[in-house]
DNA sequence: GGCTGGTAGATGGTATGGCCAACTAGTTGA
DNA sequence: TCAACTAGTTGGCCATACCATCTACCAGCC
C-alpha cells in the first residue's frame, strides 16, 4: 500500500489517554461493573467499537495503579464475572482527570477555530 | 521506582492524532508558517512545550500526505527557513477533522460527566 | 453423553506517534 | 575565535489502542 493517507481511524488515536477516564466515569456512574458489560455499555453508547482487548488491559492497568478494586462473583448465569468498583484514589483520579480533560479539550478547539 | 501511577504527562497522550490538526490550523491562521515560528507561536499559546523534535516530524507527515507544501526561503537574517502552507487537500482535512474532533470532544466530554 | 452458541476474561504481537537528547549549520556580536 | 541564538533534522524510547486468538464456563438441544 502507497496511499497518501493511512486513515488509521483517528478517533482510535484520539481515545489514547482518554479510555481510562472513560472507564473511570462509568464505574462512577454505575457504581460496580464487570469487564463484558462496560464493553456493550462503552460500545453501544458514545464511544464506538470497543474490543475486549481493548478494554480487559484498561481495567489491569487501573487496578495496579490502586484506582479500581476488582472482585470475582461466581455462581450466576454464565461464567465468573469479575466486578469492578472505583477507589478513593480512583474517584480523584476521575476528578482530576476530568478536570484536565475539559481544559485541553477547551484549549484544543479553541486552537482549532482560532 | 515501585510508584503506582507512572504519571506520564496525560497531556502528551491527549495531543496523539490532534496535533496535526492544530499544526494545520495554525497554517490556515497564519496563511504560511515555518517550523521555528510554529514552535513558539503554539507553546506560548495554547498547547504548552512542544519541542522540535515533535512539531517538525508533524510537518514532514503533512507533507508526505500531501496536506501542506514546503519552500526554502534564504538570505534573511539567520539560517534558511522552510515555510510551510495548506494545499486544498490540507484545508479539505482540517475541515473534517474539525467536526470529528468536535464531535468526539463532546462525546467524550458527556461520557465523562454521564 | 456430545454439540453448538453465547458469555466472560486474558494474552501477544503490531503500529502509531509524542517525547527527549543530540546533532548540524548559518548568522550575529564580542 | 568564540559564544549564543536561530533553524532544522534524526534516532531511539515508551505508552497504548488495535487485532486476532485462546481459554473456559454455562445452557439448550438432539
């Protein structure tokens, strides 16, 4: 392939660093939540097409940083499902984050239109 | 270093996929720009500390997609500069990626308020 | 019992792209 | 001659979203 523009979506571009506070956000919202439910409720709403191999390393991740708590429930319907709840640390984290989310947001479309 | 959170700069990440887009808008401001200038005019103002290192290779991508021209211009005071302009492809780009990023930043800022 | 299909989670490799550091070169002034 | 500033370039590093693939559990069905 030679074309000039490689297109790699850039909206995939644009959710690096942006994911984890998404996930962040919907745990608050939620309150608890496991992996493959965030993953249809992330998917079927704002941010679309999200994949389990996106989204299992997010929670890791949050989890060895201390911003989630993680919790195996088994014994439903299906298989173990692994739930998730935010920490004290996870909601500042949130709040920090979404603060610094609407200053570069406002930044950058403001450097957009000029 | 055993720190949970590697704290690597969420703004850096934010900028993935959007600095372009500032790099082109910028170009549209200005109607033409070289390298040096762009680096100043963008991190005193909105987006802080770009170096070289990041704004330069912004605009070879540019060029190689066929976003933006290039033209050496010497004998001015101090080294050779290379001013930069849109071609129409490059004003066709901002444009859309304009609305893309302003319908992602509302999604996202939504999504992170729910 | 065996099959199939949906649910749930995990993993490894790839590629993108901003970051830093170092480098070359031209000009100006002491 | 030397230093400082301007201007551009290059290479390697690292975080992270993407894709494909894999395991495993359960339910319904024949």
């Amino acid at each position: 392939m030679s074309l000039p523009a490689p297109r790699a979506d850039r909206e995939s571009q644009w959710l690096k660093g942006v994911l984890d506070l998404a996930v962040l956000a919907a745990l608050a919202r939620e309150g608890s939540a496991y992996g493959y439910g965030l993953l249809r409720s992330l998917a079927d709403a704002e941010l679309g097409g999200l994949k389990g191999g996106t989204v299992y390393p997010v929670l890791g991740r949050l989890e060895d940083e201390g911003l989630v708590r993680s919790e195996w429930v088994t014994g439903g319907a299906g298989p173990p499902r692994r739930y998730f709840f935010l920490t004290a640390g996870g909601r500042a984290a949130l709040d920090e984050g979404r603060a610094g989310w609407t200053s570069f947001a406002d930044r950058m479309t403001r450097a957009l239109e000029g």
